[in-house]
C-alpha cells in the first residue's frame, strides 16, 4: 500500500475516534468499516470493536475485538493484545453472563504483560481484575490492593481516567469493608473529576460514577445516591449512552423504592428492565432484583416470588427470597438463605453484610435461637456503629427490638424501636418507619400503654396504606382494632370505687386528698390509679384523665 493510502487510513481511524469522542456510535463505525475496507489494521478493528460496544452489537463486538487481539498478535503489539484480552475478558461478563471464560482472557492479558514494564495497559488491567474481585469473589483485600496500584500508576503517567478510576475502586472497596468516610471522600472525587469532563475516554467516565451509585446503596446513603444517580443519568443521556441510562434508572429507582415514592420507582425499574433486557441481558437482573422488591413491600408475593426467581443468582434475590419466607410465615426458610448470603461474604465486607444479618435476627427470634441472636445482633450492633449512617444505626435499632421482645424486656424494647422509627423517618424510609412503629405499637401494648400503642398502629396503617403497601397496612390496621378492643375492654373494667378515684384526679386532687375524702389508705388509692392507667393504657394521670374524657367515662 503506498504513503497515501496509508495516511488515508491512518486519517479515517483518527476520524471514527473523534466520532466515539462526540458520541456518534454509528458515523464511528462508518468511518472505521471505510478504514478496514482499505486496509484491515489493528487499530481501525479496535475502534470498530467500540462503535460496536456503544451500538451494543454484540456480535460485531466480539468479532471485532477477537480479529484486533489476533492482529497485535501478529505484528508483536504485547500492551495492543493485552489490552483486546482485558476488554474480551469483560465484554464476556457484561454480554454473556460467562464469568469463567472472563477469567481465561484476563489470565491471558496478564501473562502478555508479564515482562514489560508498567504501562496504561497494566494499570487498566489491574481496574477490571479489581471489579472482578470486588463484585464477584468479595475479595476486598486483593481488589483494593489493584485498585491503589491502578491510581499511582496513572498519577505517574499523567493519565486521569486510569488515575481516578484506580481512586473510585478503592472507594468502592472502602466503603464495601465499612471505612465509609474514606471510601466516600475517593468516590466524590472521582465522580466530580467524570462529570467535569476530565476523561478522556467516556466509558471511564460512566463506570467511575456506577460506583459511586453501588457505594450509597451498600451504605443505605439514599440522599446521596439520589443526588449521583440523578447526575449520572444526565450526563449519561446528554452523550447518547444506551447502557448508562437504564443501569443508571434502575439503581436509582432502588432509591426510590427506599425512599417509598413507588410510583416512579414503578415506572424506571420496568422500562429500565425491558431495555437492559435487550441491549444487555445480564445486566437486567439489576432491574428485575429491585423490581421484585418493590413487588413484595406492595404485598404481590407471588409475583415477587416469580422475579427473584428469574434472577436468583443474583445476591439481592437471595435476600429476597428470604424475606418472603418470612413473610409467609417460614421462619428456617428465611434463615437458610440469610446464612448462605453471609457464607458467600466475608468478615470484611461489612456494608454487604447487614441486610442479611437483620433478616438472620428475626428468623433467629422466630425460631427461638436466643443463643444464636445474641450474636448476630452484636455483629450487627457492631457494623451500624462502624459505619454510622442513619439507615443502619436504624437497621441496628429495630433488630436490638425484636431481640427484647423475644427476652420480655418491654422498656428496652419500646426504646429500641423509638430509635429505629426515629433514624428511618430521618432517613426518608417510610416503609421500614411504618415497620417500626408497628412493633413500637406492640412494645407499647405490652407495657400496658394501649392508648398510646393504638396510636402508633394506627399511624402505622395510615403510611403503609398511602405507600400502596396492602399487606402490612392491613396488618397494622389488624392489630389498631386489636388494641382498640382490648382499650375497651380495660374501661369497662373499671370498678365503681375506680371511677370515683378518677373523676376525683380529673378534679385535680391529689392522693392525700382523694383519700382523706373518700375515707381510703393513701396506699389504697395510689394503687387504685396504678390499675386506672394501666386499664385504660395511659402513661400518666393527665393522660388517664384525657382518656376517660374522650370515653365520655366522667
């Protein structure tokens, strides 16, 4: 081929890069078909293999990507064939589901590197090997461990997609083993350096924010996720990306659904999964895992049921599914999948750990292994207090509530379940407050406080219900009319000399007085009002007294 048929090439290739630069996926591969129609080199089926990956044309991709590493191969391009090995070894995950096949052209990429000297192409390497680790095999040591490596790499090449990406991982990684502060302060970083449009390759751009969406919902931060996820999207619409947009929509309507606007939440998860279904099949599951949740907080257990199925691999699912065991009253069912989650993740994934190990306390309450609970609640109590978000301490809160019920211990209960009910309303987690003021109203009732208990039930019915959350509204309204009956019942139970006592503390007297009046032991009389505030569930005498009032008792 002569000099200008060689510059013609070399000029179309720059030119299909620039159009994977602007977000044009289909002039790009225009431009680098015209260059391998001239000549096939390298370099133009490298950029095809992208415009492919952007159109999500995956057998162009795969094809593409296989003849540009045969091609490096060929002319001794080591850091070229490694680079195509990297990218195949992923694009198998994401496209395919083929995790195993991934780690055969890792290993391939790896030993092609073996003896040069560190270059980008060991630095993006060590990236996708630390995403592996991290999401896959929960080996947060090693994954952090590439990931410090990947960012000193590139601040020493001067590269900062590679430098930021290495930092974002690392947060990641933080985050995941519970050092929440320093894992978020990278993630912020590398998110804001994404979204200022300091990369020079897009896709970077969007897997560093990915990250920092997983980060908040490993943490429960449902205010910061919103913020990011909201940011991502736009960024991702604004560039034509196909993949970032319903990725994006799907995590952060798992917000929403945290954050009980379910509606919209509705509405992202299914078009969002009926888009990755087409473009990227094993990324649906995303959608499909947190579209099941919301079924089963509406109470549609069947139809969640089925959706987990759909996507049981997933660890999401797992949880679910154990969830709904609960649910449906199979407390070892729900301890079964809650132990296989916390066999999967270890010690030092803490932020991994809590959602299974509250599900492991209330099917270890269920099942009567007070042994066992005391335990797994320290574990728990221990994470919440480590990592410090509202959402967890709340966590933390509710299952320490559930463990005093189970002992008797009323008081530490009602406390327990105050905090819980507290964080989550602070926390804008409506379901999970309306959960916990439910077993506050239970406390309650079991401290002889019907009155107050009915309202918290009440109160609990009332949210449940304007959430579109049937099934537990209509077990909070369930145990209101429980309460309401066992009020009745109290009042009607007051004896004669009972009421007198009564309308005498309406009267504002005190026990002296009411028993020199009635010719009584002040004893007599103090405990004469101890069974009044007791019968009619009220925690002092002017709540007796506004009680009996609303009775129309005196």
């Amino acid at each position: 081929m002569s000099a200008n048929s060689d510059a013609a090439v070399t000029e179309l290739i720059e030119a299909g890069w620039a159009a994977l630069t602007r977000g044009a996926w289909g002039d790009a591969r225009a431009t680098f078909e015209a260059a391998l129609s001239a000549q096939e080199t390298p370099e133009a089926l490298e950029g095809l293999s992208w415009a492919a990956w952007w159109l999500n044309d995956a057998e162009a991709l795969f094809d593409a990507r296989k003849r540009a590493y045969i091609k490096y191969r060929s002319v001794g391009d080591l850091p070229g064939a490694a680079r195509m090995a990297t990218w195949l070894g992923t694009d198998h995950v994401d496209f395919r589901g083929e995790p195993a096949v991934c780690q055969g052209w890792l290993g391939r990429a790896r030993r092609l590197l073996k003896d040069l000297e560190p270059g980008l192409e060991h630095g993006w390497l060590w990236v996708h090997e630390a995403e592996k680790l991290l999401l896959y095999s929960n080996d947060i040591e090693r994954a952090l461990q590439l990931a410090k490596r990947a960012s000193v790499l590139g601040r020493r090449l001067g590269v900062v997609d590679l430098q930021m990406m290495g930092l974002a991982t690392e947060g990641l990684a933080q985050v995941t083993r519970g050092k929440v502060d320093a894992g978020i302060a990278r993630l912020d970083e590398a998110a804001a350096a994404a979204l200022g449009g300091e990369f020079g390759d897009v896709w970077a751009s969007g897997w560093c924010l990915c990250y920092m969406i997983y980060a908040c919902e490993r943490v429960r931060d449902y205010e910061r996720a919103g913020q990011w996820c909201k940011r991502a999207e736009e960024w991702a619409e604004h560039r034509h990306m196909a993949l970032m947009a319903p990725v994006c929509r799907a995590h952060y309507a798992g917000v929403l659904v945290w954050r009980g606007t379910w509606t919209e939440a509705e509405k992202e998860l299914t078009e969002s999964a009926q888009r990755l279904a087409e473009i990227r099949p094993p990324v649906a599951a995303e959608a499909i895992v947190r579209l099941a949740e919301l079924r089963r907080r509406q109470g549609r257990l069947d139809k969640a049921a089925e959706l987990f199925g759909r996507v049981v691999e997933h660890p999401l699912a797992l949880l679910g599914l154990g969830e709904l065991c609960l649910d449906r009253g199979e407390p070892a069912g729900a301890r079964d999948r809650a132990e296989q989650y916390l066999r999967e993740v270890p010690a030092d994934a803490g932020t991994l750990r809590a959602a299974a190990l509250e599900l492991l306390v209330r099917a270890q309450v269920a099942l009567g292994h007070g042994d066992e609970t005391t335990s797994t609640l320290e574990e728990l109590e221990s994470m919440a207090s480590s990592v410090a978000t509202d959402p967890l301490r709340a966590a933390a809160s509710s299952a320490a509530g559930i463990v005093a019920t189970a002992a008797g211990d009323g008081e530490r209960a009602r406390t327990a379940f105050e905090d819980a009910t507290r964080l989550y309303n602070r926390s804008g987690a409506p379901f999970e407050a309306a959960r916990a003021r439910m077993e506050l109203a239970r406390a309650l009732a079991g401290l002889g406080r019907t009155t107050d208990a009915v309202r918290e039930a009440s109160g609990s019915e009332a949210s449940l219900r304007r959430l579109g959350a049937k099934r537990e509204a209509g077990r909070a309204d369930a145990l209101a009319s429980e309460l309401r009956g066992r009020s009745v019942t109290g009042a009607s139970a007051l004896t004669k000399r009972e009421r007198e006592v009564l309308l005498m503390v309406a009267e504002g007297r005190t026990n002296r007085e009411i028993a020199a009046r009635l010719v009584l032991s002040e004893h007599t009389v103090n405990r004469h009002v101890t069974n009044i505030l007791a019968k009619l569930g009220s925690a002092s005498r002017s709540a007796a007294v506004a009680e009996a009032l609303r009775r129309e008792l005196i």
